[in-house]
C-alpha cells in the first residue's frame, strides 16, 4: 500500500503521521535523465485537512547523483528540506494520492545548470574549471566601421 495515498474519508481530525522510506525508484527517473536517486527517500510528515487543501509538512530527504555540467562527470547531490511544506488541492472526496506533490517538490530542488564543485555531498572542484573562459580577443579579425554589420544580412533577404 502506498503511504501517500491518503483516503480523505477515513483522515482523522487531527491529521495523520506519515515516517519510513521509499525505494528510489519512487522519483521516476528514466535511465536518460542526467539526474539518478541514489538513495531512497526518507521522510516524516504530518498531512491535516483544511477546507480546501491538505496541508503536508514536515521533513524530507533524499541523495542524488548528477552530471557536471561543465566536465560531463557525476557527482553527489543531498536534497535535504527539513522544513518541507506543500499543499494539495482537495477536489473531491476520497484518495487523493501525494505521490506526484512529494516527488515534483524534491525534484525541483536539484539545479538546472548542475555544477560538480556546487556538490554538497563530496565537494570538489570542478576538473574543467577555466577551460570554457570567454576569451579578450575575438575569434576572427574584425574591423571597426566596415559594412554595415551581421544584420545587413537581413537587409537582401527577399519578400
């Protein structure tokens, strides 16, 4: 049975308490994705009704590994919220299922660039730190007032 299906019929009035781990396999991840669980999740959470919501807090947990963005190698990423707060909107009686809410929160802690030295598990520097610096001189000799410029170009285009 799943801890986070919550059957709102059945939902104390006091709420319900919700401890233990999931395998990692609970987040979903397909095999492409640059972003693997690493260790399974951890929580304890406290879910209340309210009018219109259920109202889940209290602490989640988490390991990830990543792919440097930089240096193309994997690295370990904690996904710690200890003060985690969420709520689901309640649109008919019965189970109403956490599972997405829960995964979605955890899942957009992790970093859209991710960076190996940003790693708070073994923290490092990066291998490829200072090997994409932008560069003081340009690429191909330009000079100064010739042509009209890259958007001439646009100019002959034809209707």
């Amino acid at each position: 049975m799943n801890p986070f299906h919550i059957d709102l019929r059945h939902l104390p009035g006091d709420g319900k308490q919700l401890q233990g781990t999931e395998l990692a396999s609970f987040f979903a991840l397909p095999e492409t994705d640059t972003a693997r669980a690493e260790s399974p999740l951890t929580y304890d959470l406290q879910v209340i009704r309210d009018d219109e919501n259920l109202v889940i807090t209290g602490s989640v947990e988490a390991e990830f590994s990543l792919e440097c963005g930089r240096c193309l190698e994997r690295y370990r990423q904690r996904v710690d919220i200890p003060d985690y707060v969420t709520e689901v909107p309640i649109e008919k009686e019965g189970i109403i299922d956490l599972t997405d809410a829960i995964r979605e929160d955890i899942l957009l802690t992790l970093p859209n660039f991710p960076r190996c030295e940003d790693g708070n598990v073994d923290p490092r520097d990066c291998p490829a730190e200072g090997r994409f610096d932008a560069t003081e001189s340009p690429l191909a000799p330009e000079t100064p007032g010739t042509g009209k410029g890259v958007w001439s170009a646009l100019d002959n285009l034809k209707n």
